[in-house]
C-alpha cells in the first residue's frame, strides 16, 4: 500500500513538473508578446511627439490659444452653437461674402457665415471629445497640436487591439520581432506622421475621425466570439457614430461594419445588431438635430456658407471624377531624391500625363499615392479563406477602406491628409491578413513572406517619417532651419546631396531655343524644392521671349525679342550676403530678384531640367543646351 502511495505521489509530482516545463515557454512567449507591444508602442508615441513639434510649436498651456476648434470648445462651453467671434462689418457689408472672388481680406477663412454668424464646417466631434470638456475643467483652450497628438496616439492604441484581437481570433501568434513590426507598420505607414506635421482644423477633424473609427473596429473586433456581445457592438455603435461627427463620411465605414453584423457568426445577432445601431442612430440624430438647429435642415454641414477659394464651396460627386481620384489617391508617385528627407509631394497631373485633363472644378494639392505609403497593402489579396468571423472581419476593415476611398475620389478633391480617412483600414486588414499567412505558412514560406513583409514595412516608415519632416509647407526646415541641417548632415554622407542654407551658386549655360506655340513654358534652370524653391524659366510669346524668375512668393521677368537660330547665353548667380538671384544674358544683368533665404543641395540646382513641378513649367528643355557649368559652394 505503502508503495502504491508512494508511485501516485511521484506520478502527481511528475504531473506538475510537466505542466510547470509547458507552463515555462507559454509565460515566455507572453511576455515576449508584451514586450513586442510595449517597445512599439514607446516607439510610436515617441515618434507622434516628435513630429508634432518638430516645426517648433510648443503646447502652450493656461491661456485662450484662438485655433477653430477652440472656437469652436468655447462655444459648447457656453451652451451655444455659433462660434464666439463677431464677423466683420465690412465683411457683412458685401452684396455676396461667399463669392469666392470678393475681397477676403476680413474673412475667416472656412469658417460658416450664416445669418451674421460664424460657424463651424468641420465636424463637431473633436469639439465634444476634447475641447468642450477641456474648457469646462480648466477655463482655457485645449492646444491643437496636443489634441491631434492625443487623438492619433488613441487611435494608434485602439489599433494595435483591434489587430491583435484579429491575430488572437486566427490563432496567429507571430514572434515578438515580426509583432513589434507590424505594429509599427500600423502606427507609421497611414499618413499619421504627414497628418502631424501641420495642425488646423483639417487636421483635428481628419484625427477625430481616425481615433473615433478605430475605436469602432477594436470594440466591434471585441464583440465577436464574446459572451457580453451586446455591450461590445454598443461601444461599436457609439464611437462609430462618433466617426460620423468628425467626418459625415465615414458613415460609410458604419455601415460596412452593420453589414458584417448580418453575416457574422452570432448567437445572438439581432440583439448584437440592435446594440450597435442604437447608439449609432442617436449620434446621428444628434448630428441632424445640430444641422438643423443651425441651419434649418438637417442634411445641410454648412458647406454652400463656407468662405472658401473657387470650387471649395460645394461637393460635386461625379464618376468622370474617380479615375484621377484613384490616381491620386493610391497610385500618384513622389519625388524620390538623394537630398534628405528623400521623398517630397509633388504636384502631378492626373496618371503623370500632360496631356490629360482634369475634370471641371477639380481641387488637388501636392500629393503622394497610398501604395507608396503602405506597399504592404496589396496583400489584402491574401485574406484568409478560412477562418469565419476572422475573414469577415478583415472584408469589413477592407470594405470600410475601400468606400470610403471611393467617395473620396467621387468628390473632386484630392490632397495628401484624406488618406487618413481611408488607409488605416486597409493597413489593418493587411497586416493581419499578412500575420495569419505567415503563421499558417511552412517555413520556407513563411521566411519569404516576413521578408517580404519586413522590406515593405521599413520602405513605408522610411516615406511616412519622411512626408512627416517635410509636410505640406517644409515647417522643420523654415522654422527650425538649423535643426532641419544638423539631421540632414547625419543622414547625407555625400557633399552632393547635402543641404546647405545660402550656399554661393554661379550657373552658366548657352541656350538654343527651338519654336513653341504660344504661352509654352520650359526650365532654364531649377534650384531647391519647396518652399525654397527657385525657378528660370521661358515663355514663348509671338516673337519674343520672356524670361521669369519665380519664386514662391514673387515674380520677374524681361522680354527679349525671338533668337532665332542664334545661342544665348545665360548666367545666373545667388548671393548668400544679398539674398538675391542675378540673371545675366549676354553678358548684361536683366533681372535682380531678392529672394531672401536659399536652401538647397547641390544636386538640386539643375538646367534645362524641371523635377519641381510640372504646373509651373515643363519637364526639360526642348531647344540644346551647351557649356553648361554649375558652381555651388557653401556661403560665408
């Protein structure tokens, strides 16, 4: 007996040894998990915080700051729907202060004018989640640069949930490696840092808007397979209206996840599906009531009232307007350069052809397509077929993508900040599509895929961190122009591409022009980029030329009568000690422009070709070109 005790006392112990071994590797495994999660979310967080103060802006604190949306905050506080500024007598004084032609110099540019009021377009989400509550706690604005930072952050973390819950549901647990980088594909690589970068009120309702619908995933990605379903779907409901009073738009992305609800495997689907509608329907209800309380209709944003440039007035939803938007939207490449930051905007013409027109009325703004961001989001191709409620899931993120870029396109408008409407989401789906094949693959296959997947996720956050220094107007280096140098120094071991601010620049070069019809321009010579861009270009005129110095902010030009077959030569220098470019034909100086600051690198002064932008001038040269000499030397 004794004996028999004995062995069932070794045979538990055993037992227990075991379980402790296999309990050993899964503590491990989780921990390393964590430390994943933890190493890329400091590392994302970091990199927001960056940015949004890289131009120099610091959050100011305990005082009245005067952004729209602090207008806006104020007015709530108030208990009041107009915001607390007083429009221009002279402004009010105009037969027709929306025309977009009448002088704007007492306007408030996009704000609502309506019955000598001044309201707000843009969504009244951000106003209710932040500025409103933060004014009522404290008695001051909420600084906008912190809001956005706020709302990205959040909406990154909501992100991160939603995509290891979809790992989690798939039974996908990828190494803690691969873990760390796809969550910092899914921080980086969806326009956030270029979002970051300059902060207005597009912005915070752009950020509203991501932090609100990724919220509305997670939440809904939490109710699948969860014994409190109901409350779930209802936390999916309420933030997925919330998303719609930042961006009507993203209704759209709602109603994706209520046609999920109908498929998705459910034990209680119509109980699920009235949780999530109720608080949807209410937050649309409120945002009727607020149309209407404003305007007398409840469909009406206040668009037809906004004071705003030619064609902004209105949305014209077209399909002759989806073939560029797509362009624009997705496929519009960048200007890949040596000089840092290595990716700029460029302003293009729809599929890069100059022979295509725009449709009437079209708005674009210099822009990078999404698969340039994110080229790792062609692997939405590669969603699972299996797997149930994890499949619907992913068509739900990639659905919510692929409406709400479809509007986009339909609207006429195509500028770099709306892919934050859309790109997350099938950033998101694509990376958890990613994980999961991987983590089903054999392991040949799986080490080609994490390749593959690594490559692309490192070439996204190179573009996006570098879209994040440069921005829409080159913030960090006009604001901070010797921090912007310092960086570009680390990062530009070859003098050619190196950035330098006032450098000594003497170009000399001998022109035979070739006939052009009339208003044809072409580049004599381009310096810099951006906002420190410089132009020497021709314009052809009936028998003569005119030849322009451009810059951003001024114009010269001289005309000269028509050469014929005969060469022209050109001088052109800058002067660090003026601040002017002196443009000498023939030996005699015909144009004396005062420009002010220069910064470019030597690789960027270039003749007779344009690699600027293409609505300024052509893209190179038609006539030849000779004794071209190019001096450029760091300034005294």
């Amino acid at each position: 007996m004794a004996h028999s005790t004995g062995t069932g006392a070794r045979s538990r112990s055993d037992r227990q040894d075991d379980e402790v071994r296999r309990s050993g590797p899964r503590a491990s495994k989780r921990l390393g998990r964590w430390i994943a999660v933890a190493a890329a979310v400091l590392v994302v967080g970091a990199a927001y915080r960056w940015i949004v103060r890289s131009p120099g802006y610091d959050f100011e604190w305990g005082r009245d700051l005067g952004g729209y949306y602090d207008y806006l905050g104020r007015a709530f506080a108030r208990g009041q729907l107009h915001v607390p500024i007083e429009p221009a007598p002279e402004l009010l004084a105009l037969p027709d202060p929306w025309d977009p032609k009448a002088d704007d110099t007492h306007k408030m540019h996009d704000m609502v004018l309506y019955r000598n009021r001044y309201y707000l377009y843009h969504g009244a989400g951000p106003a209710l989640i932040l500025f409103a509550p933060w004014r009522l706690a404290t008695g001051h604005d909420l600084p906008e640069r912190f809001a956005l930072l706020l709302l990205c952050f959040g909406g990154f973390l909501f992100s991160c949930g939603a995509l290891l819950r979809l790992l989690d549901l798939a039974g996908a647990k990828p190494g803690p490696p691969l873990l760390a980088l796809m969550l910092l594909g899914l921080g980086i690589c969806q326009c956030i840092p270029y979002l970051l970068s300059r902060v207005w009120v597009y912005e915070i309702a752009i950020g509203g808007g991501y932090f609100c619908l990724s919220g509305a995933l997670f939440f809904f990605a939490r109710g699948v397979d969860s014994r409190r379903s109901a409350w779930w779907f209802a936390a999916a409901g309420l933030f997925a209206g919330l998303a719609v009073t930042c961006r009507p738009h993203l209704g759209l992305a709602a109603a994706c996840m209520l046609a999920g609800l109908a498929v998705i495997p459910s034990r209680c689907r119509k109980r699920d599906t009235i949780a999530f509608l109720i608080p949807l329907a209410l937050a649309g209800a409120a945002l009727a009531a607020y149309n209407f309380a404003r305007f007398g209709n409840p469909f009406e944003f206040g668009l037809r009232y906004i004071l705003a440039g030619e064609h902004q007035n209105r949305i014209r939803l077209a399909w002759k307007n989806v073939p560029p938007g797509l362009y624009f939207l997705l496929f519009c490449a960048p200007d890949f350069s040596p000089v840092f930051p290595w990716v700029r905007l460029v302003m293009r013409y729809p599929f890069n052809s100059l022979s295509y027109s725009f449709p009437p009325g079209y708005v674009i703004e210099k822009i990078a397509g999404a698969l340039y961001l994110a080229p790792f989001v062609v692997a939405v191709v590669l969603i699972p077929k299996a797997g149930g409620p994890v499949r619907i899931l992913l068509r739900v993120a990639l659905a919510s993508s692929a409406a709400v870029l479809l509007f986009l396109a339909g609207t006429g408008w195509s500028t770099q900040r709306y892919e934050v409407d859309f790109l997350p989401w099938a950033v998101l789906a694509a990376l958890a599509g990613m994980g999961i094949r991987i983590a089903r693959s054999t392991a040949l296959r799986r080490g080609l895929l994490a390749a593959t997947l690594t490559v692309s996720i490192l070439c996204g956050v190179v573009v996006n961190l570098a879209l994040g220094i440069s921005g829409p107007y080159d913030e960090m280096a006009n604001r901070r122009t010797g921090n912007y140098l310092r960086i570009a120094r680390w990062f530009s071991p070859v003098e050619r591409f190196r950035p330098l601010r006032n450098p000594r620049l003497e170009v000399e070069f001998t022109a035979g022009f070739r006939p052009q019809y009339e208003g044809f321009r072409e580049p004599l010579l381009t310096i810099g980029h951006l906002s420190y861009r410089h132009f020497v270009y021709a314009e052809h005129l009936p028998g003569k030329l005119r030849i322009v110095s451009r810059s951003d902010a001024s114009t010269l030009s001289w005309e000269m009568e028509e050469p014929g077959q005969a060469s022209v030569a050109f001088r052109v220098t800058y002067s660090p000690q003026s601040g002017r470019v002196a443009t000498s034909i023939g030996g005699k100086e015909v144009l004396l422009h005062d420009i002010g600051t220069l910064l470019t690198a030597p690789a960027q002064v270039t003749v007779g070709e344009n690699r600027i932008d293409d609505f300024v001038c052509a893209r190179s040269f038609t006539g030849a070109l000779r004794d071209v000499r190019i001096s450029v030397a760091p300034g005294n």
